[in-house]
C-alpha cells in the first residue's frame, strides 16, 4: 500500500506541471496514510521531469525518514502540521502559482465574485497574516502550518479547503493527494478571475443566496449536481 501512495503522489507533484501550477521546483505534494503514521512527500528541488516514486521520502509524523535517501521537501513541517490541525484530509498540496500568489503578495483575501468560485468554496479563500520576525526566523515552516491553521479557527477547512500565506503562496488540501491537487487548480483558476474581476470593476462578492445555492447543490447533503452513485 506504500508503494501505491509513493505512486500516487508522485503522478499527483507531475500533475502540478500539467495543470501549470508551478515552474522549475515551485511546488509539492504529499499524503498521508493515517493507519500507519507515516507522510510520503516530493524530495527537496527535485526536478519534476527526473522525478521516480522511488524518489518520494516517506517520513513519519514527526517529520523522521521512514524511507528514501534524498532529503524531504522544505515544506515538510508546515505539510505536517496542517495533518494535525486538520484531521479530514489525506493529502497537502503547496505551489507558487501566479494569481493565487499575487494575491498573496498583496495580502488580500481571494473574494468569491461569481458562481465559479462558489461551486467549490464557500466563501473566500482566506489570506493568513504574515508571520513575524520570531516566526520566520525560528521554526518557520512549522509557523506557516500554525499561522494557517489560526486563519481557519473560525472556518470550516473542509468547506474551504486552501488558503493563500500573505507574502508567501497557495497551500491546499483534500482527502487526498489528487483531490488536494484539483482544488489547487481551481484555487488558481479563481484568483484568476478575480484579478481579471478586479481590473474591471470594483465589484462587489456575490451575494451569500447565490453562495449558498452554488454550494450546497454540489457538496450539500441533498446535493443535485452528479450522477447517483450505486448504493
């Protein structure tokens, strides 16, 4: 079962260059495999193109190497600590892309403005505070999980699941890595049209009626949208 989650996180990081996510080494990926204790994640500025699942560092949870002889990515201990804050999801994605990160830059919440956004997050994608001198300059990666985890003390990480480090980039997660990886992608796409939104108007969100419908039609307990499963 580890060799299949080194595989699927694996073709998960390779995904992050096909959805044009990241360039050179601007990103990675992991899961975890709870039963087992054990985080498998990208090795630290491998190139994508080079990348093996032989190459994936397993590690346990407390950041120790499991398997593999390359080191793990840098990202590592804020990859860990967003699996002890949030304990529905199963896999962590964190990328550089452009909007997603300009709007980290700038500081800004990503506001939901239309009917895109609000199929997949109900509300806006949170911009944490940056962290301060101390926090950067001890246990940072470990302070960026931490300062994520504040921003969604009072949010439900799984209705929104990604946030954006103010003056940093994207993180995001799902129950999976794959799942982590498509809402990175659709976190993107939606800074996208909120910069080009912005740029033509100073529009408001869209309304919380609207939200709500779009929402909850996909992911609420009564949701329509999709084919019936098999029971």
């Amino acid at each position: 079962m580890l060799e299949e989650l080194k595989k699927q996180v694996l073709a998960a990081n390779k995904q992050l260059v096909t959805n044009k996510l990241v360039i050179y080494t601007w990103g990675n990926v992991s899961a975890i495999d709870r039963s087992r204790g054990l985080v498998v994640i990208k090795p630290s500025g491998v190139s994508y193109d080079d990348m093996s699942a032989e190459d994936m560092v397993v590690v346990d949870t407390d950041g120790n190497i499991v398997e593999g002889d390359k080191r793990p990515s840098v990202d590592l201990p804020t990859h860990l600590q967003l699996y002890r804050s949030f304990e529905g999801i199963g896999g962590v994605v964190h990328t550089h892309s452009t909007f997603a990160t300009a709007f980290a830059q700038a500081g800004l919440d990503i506001q939901p403005f239309g009917t895109t956004h609000a199929d997949y997050f109900f509300g806006a994608i949170p911009c944490t505070r940056k962290l301060t001198r101390d926090e950067v300059e001890n246990d940072y990666e470990l302070n960026t999980g931490r300062v994520i985890a504040e921003t969604f003390a009072n949010k439900n990480y799984l209705d929104v699941p990604a946030a954006i480090v103010g003056g940093h980039g994207l993180f995001a997660w799902g129950q999976d890595a794959p799942t982590a990886v498509y809402n990175a992608t659709v976190a993107e796409r939606c800074a996208e049209m909120a910069y080009l939104t912005c740029t033509l108007k100073d529009a408001p969100p869209i309304d919380d009626y609207m939200l709500e419908k779009h929402y909850l039609r996909k992911h609420g307990k009564n949701a329509t949208y999709g084919q019936v499963k098999d029971k």
